[in-house]
C-alpha cells in the first residue's frame, strides 16, 4: 500500500498474538509494586493515621501517607484549571474511593496485604451527593481546603446573546422545554490506569511508563506537580488499551509512585484494578440541563435557551482543560440555523470522583448533542411533524458553508440534507414508518429515532477554545534515512486507533513510498516533538494534518538535492510518486531512496540546504473541522417488562476524506456501541451516604455483541477546506451522535403509551417506570 | 554556568559514583548470555566442526557456526572499503582469535564452558606475519575467498606531485632518508566490546544496545550486514567506557548476537574479555614507511617523498571509511611550507587480526606528524642546526593562512612561530640545553625533543574526504518545553568526552540560559538525528557547529514569537543573554521562558512561524579544522638498561577557542600518555606462527601514573574563521603530536652515543639494543 485505502493495521500483527507491551508488561529489574489504601468514606474526617504495622511488613518498603507528601510539598497538586486536587488525603476525605495512603512493596500481593495493617481513624461528615441540593445553605462545604471557601459553588458562566434569545422565545409560536439528565458515566477502557516511575537519583532523570493519552502534557503536569525539571522527565506512553478521555489526566497514584521511587530508590510499578478504575478515575457528563427551544408554527426553529448544573465532583481533575463548557456552548445548536442560543451554566462540588472530563467528547459536544436532538424531537411531536422532515426544514445547506453559528463558531463544509436522505433511504425510512403502523396495531412497540450531529474536533486555534495553558499545535517530524526508509515521529499517542497505520499511510500518500518502509514513532517524550496527545478526534485532525506538511517539505528539500544530483533547475523537476525527474525525460530523474542517500553524502548541497533528507511540522490548526453524521436506530421495546432491544443501527457519517476506512469504520462501530451503552445502561449511581454503586461490571454495565446490531454504515465525503489531506477526524462522532437517535427510537416507540421523556440509561426499570407515569429521577429537574 | 568556562562535567555525577549505565549494564528479562569460539590458528583450513556436545549442554540455547550464518546469507559482511568480513569462519580461520562459532546459554559461564564441547578440526597452514614478505611470490594467498585472488596485494596508490617532488630533490643540497616502523598499537579502551541484541520477531524491530561510537553509522551498517531494514533497527549506545577508534567498527560477534537474539526469541548479550578486545578488535598503524626530506644547505625545506607499506591484516574492517590513506598524505608535509610532496602506499593482507583503522587519528594523520617530525630533526643533525631553529625556518607564518599546503589542504589559521615559542619559553630551553651540555660531561644522558604537528579534524565537505558512503553532516536539534527547559539531542555519541557538558554550554552560550537547564541527548538512534560519530575530533567542529547554529536558529525564531508577544516590529527587538528586549526599552521585553510558553500557545504566532521553539541544523563543514600544537619532552636515558624515564612534558596548544578549559585539558593529558605509551612501551607483536604476543595487559603495555610526569600546558587560541564558534577540536592532538616529541628526546639523549634512530617502542630493550648498534627490529626498511 502506498497511500490511502483499506489496509490490515500494521499494529495488530503484535496485538493479535498478544505480544503489545502495555504498562504492566514493563518489568524492570529490582522494580517494586505498589497499592493505593482508599478511602470508604465519601465524606470524613482524617482523626490519625498509623502505619507501623504496615511498615513492618517484611516485604514492605515504603508507606506513604499525606504527612509524608506534605513534607515534600507534594500533598496536592495543581490542577489546569486551577483547582488542586490531593494526593494523599491530609484533612479530609471528599469522596469514596480517595487515596489515603501508598504502600511499595516488594511484590503487589504483599502491597496489597499491608494495606489492611494500615489504621486510619475516620470521622464521618455528612455526605453531598445530589448536585442539586450542594448549594443549599445548610450542607456541608466539601473543598474547606480553599481558602475562604463558604459552599460548594465553582462558578457561574453564561454564553450567548440572552436578550436576543429572549426576544425570539416571547415572538415564538411554539416553545418546548424539557429537564434531562446526561447521567455520570465512565469510559471504562479494558485497559486499567498504571503507571511505573523510574526516578535515578544520581542523574536526577526521571522515568514514567504510564497509560497516556498526552505523554507531552503529563510530562509538563508532572514537573508542575514535581518540581522536577520538565527536560529530566521522560514520559513513556507504551501500547495502551483504550482511552476514551480517561487517561488524559495524571492521577494521585501516579505522584505517589514517583516518590515512592524516590525513597526507594527503585522503580515503582502501580496499575490499578477495574474496581478502582471505575470508582475513583475520570468520570463524564452528569449535566444536569433544562433546555428550550423556540420555533414558528411551520417548524421553523429560532431559538434555544439553556440552563446546566453540572456536577464536578469533589475536585476539577488535573487535566481538565477548562472548568467553564465553552465547546458546549458552541454546539448547542448543533446542525441547525438558529437564530439565537443562550447559556447558563452552574458548576458545583459533590462528594464523588474528580469528574467533568472528557469521555468522547471533551468539550462537552456530547452533552449539547443530544440535549438539541432531543428537543427536535420534542419539538416534532409537538407540531405533528415527523421527525426528518422538521430536520429537513431546519438543517444548514450546503450553500451555507462556511457558516458562522449563533454561537460564533465557523462551521467549515458539508451536505447535511443529503447526509440524512441517505440515512432515510438507507434504513427504507417510510416502509418503515408503515411498519411501525402496521404493529402498533397489534400493540407491538416499533421506535425509529434520527439523531443529526454536528461535532468540532481537532482542537482549534487558541482563540477558540478556552484552554489553560496550552495551544493546539502538534508537532511531526520526517526523516528518511541514508537507505531511503522513513521514520516518522508524532506528538499524538495512540490507544488503539491505528496510528501507526494511519500516518504510515499519510507519509506513503504524500512520498509515494510504500507503508512498510515508514515507521511511526509515538508515545516517548524523549523521542518525538511536543504536542498536546490524542483525545477531541484530534489525532488525524492536527498531527495528521502536521505530517502531511511535514512529508511536503521532504518532497520539497528532495527536489532541491535531487536538483543538484541531476544537476538541472530545480523547476524542470517534476514529481510522480516516490520520484522527482526532469520534466520531458522521465528517465533522468532520482528515486527518493537515491535522494535520500545522496543527502547524506553523495552531492554538494544547494546553498541553503542542511544535510540529510527530513522535515518537520508543528501545525496550528487555523479553524476546528466539523465532522458530521445522520444516525437512525430502530428498537423494539416490551412495554411489559421495559426491555428494549436495537434492532438496526444506521450510520451515515462524513469527516471528510478516509485515510484508511477500514480503521474509521472501527471507530464508528466502537463509538455505535458507546452510545448504545449510555442511552440503555451505563450509570455510575450514588447512595444517599455517597457509596458508589458502579464499581465492578457487574454494577457498571457496558454493551456487548449481544447488546448491538449490525451496523448499517454509509458515508459522504466532503473534504475539510481547511485541511491538507481533507480530513475531518472521526473518533468521538459516533459517540457524541448516537444517544440520541437511540433515546428518540425509544420514545418514538412509547409514544401511543404518552411518554415524553425519560432519562438515560433507559434500562428496564426506566422504561417501564416511564411507561407507568413515573419516571425514574424524574425529581432532577433544575427550579 | 551560562556559557563559556571551566565547570564541572555533568556526567560527572553518575559516573563518580558508579552510577553510569555501560553495556554490561544492561539487565534485560529472560535475557541470554554468549560466547564466541575463536581460532588457536593464525591460518588454517576448517575440515569440520561437531557442536553436538554443546547443543546438548543443558544451559545452552544455541549453538551458531559459519555454516548456519552461510544459509541465512549471513557469513560474511560487507565492509565500508568495499572488502568483506567472515562473521563465522566458513573455509579457513586467517588470524588467530577470529571468530569459529558462537554459543548462546542462559547464563555467561555456561556459555564459555560449552564452547570446550566444541569439536573443530583444523588443517594448520603457513601464516603470512611479515608484511614485508606478504608479496613474495610463494607465500600462501590469505583471502582466497575473494574471486580470482591470487595474491596477496591490496592496493597500490599514490599521491601528489612525483615529478615536482623529483625535481626539488635533484637540486636539493641535502637529503635525509629514513626507515620507520610506526608499529601495530591497539586503543585499549577502558572498557571492552560488547553488545545486547533484542530482536522482535512480532515487529521486525532490532534493538541493539552496543559500546558504538558511531550509533547511525551502525545502524545502516547493521542494516546492510543483516537485511534488517533501517527504520527497524535502533541502536544505543549507552555509557562507552572510551573508544579511541576502537568502537568505530561493528565486530563478528554483535552479528552473532542479533541472529542469537532471533534463533532464540530472547535478547542476547555479548560482552568481550580483555585479551579478545585485544587480539581481535581493531588496531591501528602498522606502517612501514621511508621518508625522505630534501633541503637546502640553509636548512630550507623543499620537498618530501613517502613510500609506506601498510598492514591491514586479514580483512578490512567494517568501518574502515577507506582502504586509501588519504589524510596520510593530505597533512604529511606537517607543519611546515614545502613546495611538493609525494606519496606512494601498497597495502597487503596478513594472517592479523582485522586492522588499518581509526586510533586517533583515523585519517593516518598520527604515522604522517611522526614521520616529518623525525625527519625534521634527522635534517637539523645533518645541518647540525637546533631542532627548535630548525623548525623556526620553516614553520608556516600567520601571514600565510589560510594556506594551501603542496598536498592540496587548505589550513584555516595558527600562529605556529608563537606556539613554539612559547613552548620553548615554557620549558626553559636554553637552559635545558645549557643542563644537558653540562650532564653529557657527567655521562648522563638528558634529552630534548621537540615536536611540531598540525591536526586536519572535523572530517570536513565530501569533496576533502575520500570517504565510502558518507557525506560528514551532523545533525542537531535543540527543543525548549512549555516550561523554558531545553533538550538538545545530537547525533555524536560521547566516550568519556563530556559531551553533555560541553554541549549544554554551547547551548547555554548561545541562548544565555544555565546548562542545568540543558539536558543533552545522544547514543541513541530512535532519539537522535542522524550523524557520522564520535572519532576524528570531530564532535566540537562538526556537532558542536550544528548545535550552535540549531541554538541560533531557536534565537531568531524566539524573535518572531517575542515579536507577536510583545506586539513590536522584530527588527524592534535587541536580544541580551536569555531575553529579547524591546530596543531602547529593556523592561518591555520576554525571557526565553515565556516565549518558550508562549510558544506552546499563548500567543497568535506571525505567519510562516511553526508552533514550540526548537531549531535544528544539519552542519555540512565548509573545510577541515587545524588544530596545531608544540610539545616538548625532556627525558633521561639510562645507557646501562635502556630504561627512559620522561621528566617533563611541555604541550602548548592551540584547538580555538576552549568552551570547557578543563574537558579540553583532559583531552590533552590522555593523549599525551597515549603518545609516552606508544613511543615507549606499545607494541602489538606476533610470532611468526601468527601467535598475538598482546593479549593481555601484561603483555600489551599501556602507560600508567607512574610513567608519565606532571603535564606543563600552555594554551593559544585562534579561532577557526569558518566555525561558527571559532573551535578547532582537540580529542586526537596530542596523541598526534606526542609521540614523536618522546622520540626525538631520546634519540636526541643518545645522540653522543652514535645512535640516529630506533623504532617505536623504545623499551629497554630496545634503547639498549640501539646504543649496542644493533637496532631491534632494525630490518623494516623497504627495498
């Protein structure tokens, strides 16, 4: 293969016969093991904490408890948005599950055992645990830790034009409004969280393996955390199993294994189990959101009008870019032609996990994704208008390009109408309609629900996101070497996407090379140019774009040497793949391999050409790409036990040109599933006394084969005009579309039964609470 | 420390605490250990090997002999010179210790104990030891593998003006003509060979950590010798515990070692003993040369006339750059304005271990500075003129550079007369001679030698280099994090040279930030761009060169990012040592440290700037560097037994300007006891069996503390007008220079004793045998 097109993933050939090197493969001699002693309190008071026991393990090596940290300066660490997040617990604990103390031992059975020799005296506060009740005046204020800290209130933020919007919503015809819950879920990747630290004390070099979807920016987070020096840390991101935003922060742990290594003078290996990685790691979503949407009585939609309580938890984890949902914002009126939009939004602390980070998608598109889509349909049944011919009416066209939103993003290309004809003729959308009339008639409950998405990846220039710290820039570097084979370097890190494929193909694409001969270097901060990591769909959007100028300049430099190799113009060369020859004699010309060759020795140089035959880009992203889908599921649903079954899933998704669409396609099966996932059983659920009730998949549901249909896929392509390959990023689409079109399905079939409404997960007892007129959490509407 | 000076060396911190990582290091899981059987025979003929008993040696694992690697293709590798190398002898074993058969066991002893269970029956044939005799017709042809071999010649070349050379001979007043021996001398590293190959059969990739010099250049050589395609295969290098030439070349044994680490699915480790770093790997001289010296009667030099007979043992070795000597003849009229030179060499085969390669110098600059260096002071006892006056009359003056010497070179500046002077100052020469008149009286045998060299390093443009394969770039890239620490990598790969120093102030120079805040990376291809290595001299004028034009590079390229910062026109902006300031306003300006952060996002950058600030450069040297120097020995002979004794050593020299004055001084003091050892006690002798009289340190003597007195230095500085830091490169001078200071002291001391000239080394023995009128080794001339 020597460009774009279906190709097995290079990658697999060591994942298939087991043989990745994930975090916990890292075996280093002399390396130590460790274990994290949690809190089983959502709310308490630290009283003591003795650790003699525990000490005197015979395997046992170090035992750390916050004391110790504070000792270092090290009990808390900063966060990006500015909060700061403990370490190890020094006055309180904040949510169950908090880490308490370290224990390094010589192997993770003895660490584990030593954990129960640990004392810990608790003295239980009362729990806040609902979001709607944390600003009440009479709770309990979770982060005293800040000075001068009265309640639980992070901040208020609000976006939009609200007397324009309020102007549009008092002319209005019609206004529908609705209270939905995006409930608290998890990425739950298969691989865990871990880490090993490494650190020498002689050369003052620190070392850390860990499960990284942004070595650069945890090497950059660790020496903010550390005090070490940034350019002493090495970050090193091997094989991962999947990431899904969850392994974009750096956790407590991953502090405690580095001053673990520090006394010790060992490495230190921690890796957590699911229990642990469900409770206690990168949670998302639980926005709690009122929407309303205004519109003529034609169905013409004006307006929408927001308001959002959302739950952070007890601390903004350390890489949550931001606390204020900009992209959000910018979303929220999806893939229509609204008029105006406006957000309100009221961020606030609860005794549970560190959430309010990104799952698919970090900027909160998935939260405005289905909080518009399921307007539409509200708004659908309100006007008797079916569902596709309102979108119809409202979607953008294609003329519209590049269309500026209400909100103030400049949406970049595509053919909306044409995307959702598809998906209709795809999924023989009136012979299904007359189906689902058909069975209702036999009292059998047939749901067809659209969903329409417009998402922005790619992480944009800095002026449109609200990123602390850092642009978006990511750098990518090319360099053949004397025998002609290419080795490309990447800031972005891959946990699974086929990276190593896609940008082998990217090169091959832009140098007429073959795949085989170009390796893809990832996941080493030692080895590769700075960039920001894999998360927001951005891989193909930024690093992808960053390689294939990159690759340009090599094209470039090699016809400057290939000019004096042949001795001729450099403007009578020209270029077929993987050769630059002189124009009119395509016998006389160089191959890239000869190129690459004589740029290390074999040819005086043109003044003004270094040696060696590279090039490098660091891409800053003049606008977000918007990739976009139109998504139709049907279910069935048993109105007597509240089951539903997905009995086709239709994707027509277009982000642009496909580098390798056997890999997209996999990303849009994975996202499907997702959705599925959320929409009808993923919940991390909260007693009254704040125990989590998601710590095992036993609690935690995620789909499996049998949960899914065969996908139905279809695709448009409309190449990002701002792009150098046309690529839009594809990642998160189909987790950020698809909710909604399975929630509308479901409601689509209770419609004969009156439901309107009913929050997600739509398990069994959802469904048939709704169906019996009394909705589960149906209290969680925002006064 | 911010730029230029003596500080202590970085690496220091591990090393001086045993802390630094060499390949014997290198603990790897489930790694294997290896052992290589060697030859007893200096030329034979291999009837038949029986591995049965080892392979049944419970801990071995493998078992490789000539015969295996044959059917991989693997039995032979090709060598930079266009020879080949056995791997694993497959027809004949041509010297003794070359390599039979290779054994891979779970543990090191093991290994070595299975190689006795190995049966190889020899057929002894008759070794060619005398390379004086390899070319008389009915001696047996050592490289009969070679097609259509019938001899064993390698090549005759020839250089300069022959009839040019005749001419000024003819109308010279007077002719000195001398046999020298400069003899077969091994670097002797501190540390010996070795290497840990870890193949991966799932992704094809080779790791090899080795004792490299030259990290890239073994790479593509691994690549080539075993098929492996180049952007698979990363080499480290990690700690080399000195090189001296020695490390340059890639031995039979790591070839071993990666097709062990594929036979065995395991990483394989081989790491060589004392005795066979010493009989096997690579040696260096071994030149038999006459010279010739015409003057006038005034003492003006005229011309020279080189004939020299070189012994390249067995084979080729693999990085031998060229089988011609053309930097011997390119320096060989030294020091001095003479109007023609010319130099014919033969080069011949013999039953020796591979050798003909690098040990400061590799270009044969150290047997050229010998040989006009003991002609010079054989004319000025002819004229019965002072060697030092001698010297004066033909030195070349600071008027003439940059000089076009009559072999083509063109130097690129000194002050010789200076540097002389100021040694002769140094050391109290007329007193000296005033002590040694007076000592002579009293039978005591007091000695003055002076020696006067220019050095060609930096291994300059193509074009001055008759190098196979390479052009002499070096790559640098210099990288500042979010946080303003910077990250050089280089691609020369340090033996103790205290690059990570030396580099980090070039770097701290340039920018005007503290060298703690440099971290240097090197040694490591997968990290590091690609370059020739370490040897030469050439990490100062070519890396160094590349590193401080990559610093100047972030420079300007932090002025267009302060520019956008600071909202000012950049020709607006003055830079002072870590800051760009606003002209006339120094308080409105940026440190590195905040561009560098605004460099990662804060700022809209101009356009054509790339995000980050990093700069790199691919250094091309417009010339060689010409560091020059003047020693001066002073020695005291004991005509009762031969023994010397060095009193004292005045070195004065002049490399550029000095940006560590400590590390050059190092340099300085090891190679001034490499030249005391080879003028004194170095000598690699064989039998005439072929029998190595070297292979141990009881046999092969190196100077120690006791040999060597107290170094006198003294230091010009002249900066190279075309190196971007005016350095010159000092790793090899002295080892040039020295020797024939040593040995024009002694001759000088025995001159009332009727003696003229001896061979190196001048043992005891040797001295004695001269002062006898029996000179050792005294029928090495050329006929």
């Amino acid at each position: 293969m020597t460009g774009f097109g279906r190709m097995p993933r290079k990658e697999d050939a060591r994942f298939v016969r087991g043989r990745g090197t994930f975090v916990d493969d890292v075996r280093l001699p002399g390396m130590l093991h460790s274990a994290v002693l949690r809190s089983p309190y959502a709310h308490a008071r630290i009283t003591s904490i003795d650790t003699t026991a525990a000490e005197a393990h015979p395997k046992v090596r170090a035992v750390l408890t916050g004391a110790d940290l504070e000792e270092r300066g090290l009990a808390w660490m900063p966060t990006l948005s500015h909060d700061r997040q403990a370490v190890l617990a020094t006055d309180k604990v904040r949510y169950q599950g908090q880490e308490v103390a370290f224990v390094v031992a010589e192997d993770r059975y003895s660490a584990r055992d030593a954990l129960a020799l640990i004392d810990v005296d608790y003295e239980p506060l009362d729990p806040v645990v609902d979001a709607r009740t944390a600003l009440d005046a009479d709770v309990p204020v979770i982060r005293d830790d800040l000075e001068g800290k009265r309640d639980n209130h992070i901040f208020d933020w609000e976006a939009g034009d609200a007397s324009a919007t309020d102007l549009l919503f008092e002319s209005a015809d019609v206004v529908v409004a609705q209270d939905m819950l995006y409930p608290r879920v998890h990425p739950a990747p298969l691989e865990t969280c871990g880490v090993v630290a490494d650190h020498d004390a002689v050369t003052g070099k620190l070392t850390v393996w860990a499960t990284s979807q942004a070595p650069h920016a945890h090497r950059t987070l660790l020496a903010l955390v550390t005090g070490i020096a940034e350019h002493r840390i090495r970050v090193i991101s091997p094989d991962v199993g999947g990431g899904f935003g969850n392994k974009v922060p750096i956790y407590p742990a991953y502090v405690c294994a580095v001053v673990g290594s520090m006394v010790t003078g060992a490495p230190v290996k921690w890796v957590e189990d699911r229990s642990e990685n469900l409770m206690t790691t990168a949670f998302a979503r639980d926005y709690h959101m009122r929407g309303e949407l205004a519109s003529t009585s034609d169905g013409t939609m004006l307006a929408l009008r927001v308001r959002v309580l959302a739950d952070h938890g007890a601390f903004n984890c350390t890489a949550q870019p931001s606390k204020y949902p900009a992209g959000f914002f910018h979303v929220v009126t999806g893939s229509y032609d609204l008029r105006a939009a406006y957000c309100a939004v009221t961020g606030v602390f609860t005794n549970k996990a560190p959430g309010g980070v990104a799952y698919a998608c970090s900027f909160r598109i998935a939260e405005a994704s289905f909080l518009i889509e399921r307007l539409v349909d509200l708004l659908a049944g309100e006007l008797g208008v079916d569902p596709a011919e309102l979108r119809f009416r409202n979607l953008l066209t294609s003329e519209q390009f590049p269309y500026v939103c209400a909100t103030g993003w400049e949406y970049d290309s595509g053919d909306y109408p044409k995307a959702l004809q598809l998906a209709l003729d795809t999924v023989g959308y009136t012979e299904l309609r007359a189906e689902q009339e058909r069975r209702r008639a036999d009292d059998e409950y047939l749901g067809i629900g659209i969903s329409f998405f417009t998402e922005a990846v790619g992480a944009g220039p800095r002026k449109h996101m609200d990123i602390v710290g850092f642009g978006m820039a990511d750098g990518a570097e090319l360099r053949l070497h004397p025998t002609g084979k290419a080795v490309l370097r990447i800031s972005v890190q891959t946990q699974g996407q086929g990276h190593e494929t896609t940008f082998a193909q990217i090169v091959a694409h832009e140098l007429g090379i073959h795949t085989d001969d170009v390796e893809v270097v990832h996941g080493d901060t030692d080895n590769t140019p700075f960039g920001l990591g894999t998360y927001g769909s951005r891989s193909t959007p930024v690093s992808g774009a960053a390689t294939s100028v990159a690759a340009q300049r090599v094209r470039e430099k090699a016809r400057l040497i290939a000019s004096a190799l042949l001795e001729v113009d450099p403007d009578d060369l020209e270029w077929t793949p993987g050769r630059w020859s002189v124009r009119g004699a395509p016998d006389s010309g160089a191959s890239l391999k000869e190129i690459a060759r004589a740029a290390h020795g074999d040819v005086d140089l043109p003044d003004g050409v270094d040696g060696h035959l590279d090039g490098s880009c660091v891409y800053n992203p003049p606008n977000l790409t918007f990739p976009y889908g139109a998504y139709i599921c049907v279910v069935e649903v048993d109105p007597g036990t509240g089951q539903v079954k997905v009995r086709r899933f239709v994707a027509v998704d277009d982000c642009g040109v496909r580098i390798n669409p056997s890999i997209v396609e996999g990303q849009i099966h994975g996202g499907l599933a997702d959705g599925i996932g959320m929409a009808l059983m993923e919940l991390m659920a909260f007693d009254t006394d704040g125990n989590c009730l998601g710590g095992s998949f036993m609690d935690y549901l995620v789909p499996t084969a049998v949960d899914v249909p065969p996908w139905e896929l279809a695709e448009l392509v409309t190449p990002s005009p701002h792009h150098p390959l046309g690529a839009k990023g594809i990642g998160e689409c189909a987790t950020v579309g698809s909710p909604a079109a399975v929630v509308n399905a479901v409601m689509d079939a209770l419609a004969p039964l009156g439901v309107r409404h009913a929050d997600m997960p739509l398990t069994p007892a959802a469904v048939w609470c709704a169906i019996q007129g009394r909705p589960l959490r149906a209290d969680l509407a925002i006064e």
